[in-house]
C-alpha cells in the first residue's frame, strides 16, 4: 500500500457538493454523520472547503447553472481525490432526465469512482459503500 | 467613511446544504446591503409534469423537497380534487394530516439542529439530529421510508396504518415529548443563546405584510396566518390544535415558535391516531378521470404555506401546473432582516427563515422572438439575476439599494 493511499484511506476528509439537488440525500449524508449512524467516530469528517476533500459527495443532478460550478469546484480539489454519486438523480439523472435544465450526466466531465443509487440512499448504504471503496482503494478483493 | 466590501457566500459553501449564492455587502462589521442569486437547482419541475400522468406527478412534485416531502405532495392532489371533484374518504384526511404533522416535527427539528450548528452550538445540532431519527423510524413504520414517503395519492392515500401498530406509534410518538422539553428548555433558558438570538434579524409585522411572508416567519412576528386554520383541509378542522405566535420578529422567536409547533403537531398527531382507531373504512376514492377544469391546493409546509395549482384538460396528464413554494416568499425577507446587522450574525440570520432552495427555484426562459428556448449558462445566470430584480419589483421592495457598488 501506498504512503498515498495509505494516507487517504486512514481518515476521510468529506466535502459534500450538492447540485440542484431535493435535499434528500443531502440529509441522509448528515444522517449517516450524527449521533445513530455516526459515521465520524471512524474519521470521516465534513469538511468546509474542497481544499481539504479526499472525498467528494455529489448529490442531485446538476443543471446548466450549477456545472459549470461544480466542474469548477472539483478542479479545485487536491488530487488523488475519491468521487462518489449519491442518489439516483446523480447516478443517472433519475426523473429529472428529460427536463430541459438537465446538463449532462455528471460523468461525463468529473471522473466518479461509485455510484451509489438510491432515492434516497439510506445511510445504511452509505456506510457499506465507503467501505467497499476504502477496500478498492487499498487495493483488496471486495 | 469605512470602506465597503464585498463578501461572497457561495455557491458552494461549507454553510449552506444547498448552492445558492449571497452577496453579502459590509461596511467594517456592519452589513450594509445583500444580493441572493438563485438559479442552482431550477429542474424544471412545473414543466417536466405535464408530461406525466397524475400518479407520476405526485411522486414528481415530492422530489420538489426532501424536507417537506409530503406537503407538496398533499397540496398537489388536493388540487387534483378540486379539479376533478373527486371525494376523499375520511380515513384518509386524518392520516394525511398524520404524516403531514410527523413531517413538521422532522423539519423544525432538523433546522433547530442547524440553527445549533450556525451558532456553534454543535450539541444542539447532534441531539437534534439524534432525535429526529425517531421520527424517521415512525415513517419507516407507517410508511417504509425514511424519507420521501410517497403516501398520498388523488383520492386518498396510498397505505393504511394497520390498527395492531398504532400503540407501537403512540409510543414512538410518547417518547418524543422528553427530548423536545429538552430543547425547549436549552432554548428559552439559554442565556448565551439569549445574547446570540434576541433583537437579532427582527422583522416587524409590517415588512411581514408587505413581503407576504409566511409559516414560522410570519408567526414570529405576530401575524396570525396559518393555512391549516384559515381554509381548514385534510383533518385540520376535525381535531384540537393551536396555532401559535410569537411577537418579536426576531430570530429567537422563531425559534420559540417551531420548538413550540412540535408540541402542537404532537397534539395533533394523538388525535389522528385515536381517530384512526374508531374511523373505519375505504382510504382511497379510486378516482378513473379527472374531469376538465381548473383546481388549487393548499398545504401548510413546515416553512409555509404550499400552494399547487392544476388544470385539467380532461386527459390523463395536467395541462398546467403551477407551484409556488414558501421559501419563495420568506427568502426575500433576508434582505429587510440581516442589513444593519454584523457579519457574524447574517449567518444566523440568513438561516432563520429556514431557507429551501429547491422548492423555490422554479423559471422558465423561453426568447419570444425567435421561439427557441435560450439555456446558455450565461443566459440562466443573467436570467436569474432578472428574475431576482423582477421579485423584487413585484414586492414593492426598493431595488436601487441592491446595485449599492
């Protein structure tokens, strides 16, 4: 393992960049951190600039507006960094796939490393996809 | 003259859940002028409808929100029902009001727990969030999600609460009452929560008025509205229940007033459920058309009042639908709210309204005069900025002060 890696893995810095999102995921995330899922006891924290992110949570689809932003935002973030999609809407586009504001989909200018569908994920799921992708990372068999 | 600066908020700011972009205009500590840009989330909701079948459409609308994800939902079949007349049986009304009012509690908790965190008191944030996830497990119970509950349906609802589970809720529901006693009193006793919240982002009666605030917003600050009360729908005029006001206007009232809503939505809720236990029969109308015409629907949100509008051209699909959510309104009081005020404080300030982007961001652009539609990037940011000035004009609020640089 990698000094790197090694690295990225210990302790998760989180930032969590929501697109135009219904919020819904973006709660399940907090939910996953506060006290009945408490995802923070292993490390992983919220982050307020994407300076600090190892991990990027992108949340609903991203209309003509806000991708500009976000390629913008993730070009920001210091490199190795781990992209997830949470929620149908950012893994496909989900229902918001035929509006006339829906960009693109979202891996087409950020690389993402899971997809995580769901409407919303239940943080249950959250937990096991960050350690699905702690393992990838460190480079075991799932 | 201290010289004026600008400080950007966003769009993608460790504060906010959502993007959206403040301009936040200061003379050394004192905030002097503020600028909201909008336009992060529009997903073309209003649009994307009319092109679903009216089953579609309500679990269309639900993704409006994720907070208040069953009061579209409400606001939208019940103007469904007006369109097509369609009757809803009375089992029905209570448990929509049921979930409606469980909803309200999951919503001023989890803004009581971000309003802690904005204070920097991340215990409040922690023991909110903690407890708001028995009232999640209350919906995962009745409902068999955590959230967006896809409950309602134009004629009735979509699932029963089986008789065999309503102590288990009564007692979920009974164990909510300590932890909100908690809050209540870490609030209204709090001294340090006292010097941060009192006399700070004070709307007076009047700006409520003229900016036609709603919800908790409006309540603070002595303006009796409350759609609940004012054009009584689902069970709200067949059970016992206060709609409470405070008078000051400022941020600690509007805290006091969705601490003390909870307790009422509690009350509400044990009376749906005893309700529930006598009211028997059908929950749904099984509507098979709705009729031409035109319908509208009220909720009131745990932000404000919902309103959706529908017209029906007979076919299975609405021909129009018009959404208008309450942040719409209550976001524009920012400006009245936070200038004159330190920067420390427009955070606070700026949160108190309990914002919600995604349900209010509803435009849509089309050029006239070639017929095309115009989406550049470009175009929804100055699209935006107009539509921003539009509001504005629209509310009679001065708009020479926005342009201050």
């Amino acid at each position: 393992m990698s000094f790197a890696v090694n690295a990225l893995t210990r302790s998760l810095n989180v930032f969590h960049l929501a697109g135009s999102a219904c919020n819904n995921c973006d709660i399940e995330i907090l939910a996953t951190l506060t006290p009945k899922y408490d995802l923070e006891r292993f490390g992983l924290v919220l982050v307020g600039s994407i300076r600090h992110a190892d991990l990027i949570l992108l949340s609903g689809i991203f209309n003509k507006k806000s991708a500009i932003r976000v390629k913008e935002v993730y070009e920001q973030a210091p490199k190795p960094v781990v992209v997830v999609a949470i929620g149908g809407c950012a893994c496909s586009g989900g229902m918001f796939r035929d509006s006339y504001n829906w960009d693109q989909p979202v891996n087409k200018y950020i690389p993402i490393d899971a997809y995580l569908p769901g409407c919303p994920p239940k943080p249950e799921a959250m937990i096991s996809a960050v350690v699905k992708l702690i393992t990838k990372l460190r480079g075991k068999k799932l | 003259m201290t010289k004026r600066t600008i400080i950007p908020i966003g769009p993608y700011h460790a504060l906010q859940e959502e993007p959206e972009f403040f301009k936040l205009h200061v003379e050394g500590e004192k905030v002097v002028g503020l600028e909201i840009e909008l336009g992060y989330n529009h997903r073309g909701i209003e649009k994307l409808s009319e092109s679903k079948h009216y089953d579609q459409t309500i679990f269309l609308v639900e993704r409006i929100c994720g907070i208040c994800s069953t009061s579209h939902p409400i606001a939208c079949v019940q103007a469904i029902e007006d369109a097509g007349d369609i009757e809803v049986p009375e089992r029905a009304l209570y448990i929509r009001s049921l979930i409606g009012e469980l909803e309200r509690i999951h919503s001023h908790m989890l803004w009581l727990g971000l309003a802690g965190h904005f204070l920097g008191f991340n215990t409040i944030w922690m023991w909110a969030w903690r407890y708001r996830e028995d009232v999640l497990d209350v919906f995962e119970l009745i409902t068999g999600n955590r959230n967006h509950y896809a409950m309602m349906k134009a004629g009735g609802v979509r699932r029963d609460i089986k008789s065999e589970d309503i102590p288990a809720i009564k007692k979920m529901i009974g164990n909510l009452v300590k932890p909100l006693t908690l809050f209540k009193n870490a609030v209204v006793d709090d001294p340090v929560i006292h010097a941060r919240t009192k006399g700070v982002g004070t709307l007076t009666a009047q700006q409520i008025i003229d900016y036609a605030a709603l919800g908790p917003t409006a309540r603070a600050s002595g303006v009796l509205i409350d759609v609940r009360r004012d054009h009584p729908h689902a069970a709200y005029g067949l059970v016992d229940w206060d709609v409470i006001v405070a008078q000051n206007g400022d941020v600690f009232d509007k805290a006091v007033v969705r601490i003390l809503e909870m307790f009422e939505s509690l009350k509400i809720i044990d009376q749906c459920l005893e309700k529930l236990k006598t009211v028997t029969g059908p929950i749904d109308s099984n509507p098979r058309e709705i009729k031409p015409g035109e319908g509208v629907g009220h909720y009131e949100a745990p932000r404000g009042e919902v309103f959706h509008y529908i017209r029906s051209d007979g076919t299975n699909r609405p021909a129009r639908h018009k959404v208008r959510a309450p942040s719409f309104m209550n976001i524009v009081t920012d400006r009245e709210a936070v200038i004159g005020q330190t920067v420390s404080d427009a955070t606070i300030i700026l949160a108190a309204v309990d914002p919600c982007y995604c349900c209010t961001e509803r435009m849509a652009a089309i050029d006239v005069n070639s017929g095309k539609k115009t989406f550049t990037s470009a175009d929804m940011i100055r699209l935006s900025q107009a539509k921003t000035e539009q509001v504005k004009k629209q509310l009679g609020a001065p708009g020479p002060q926005i342009k201050l640089l």
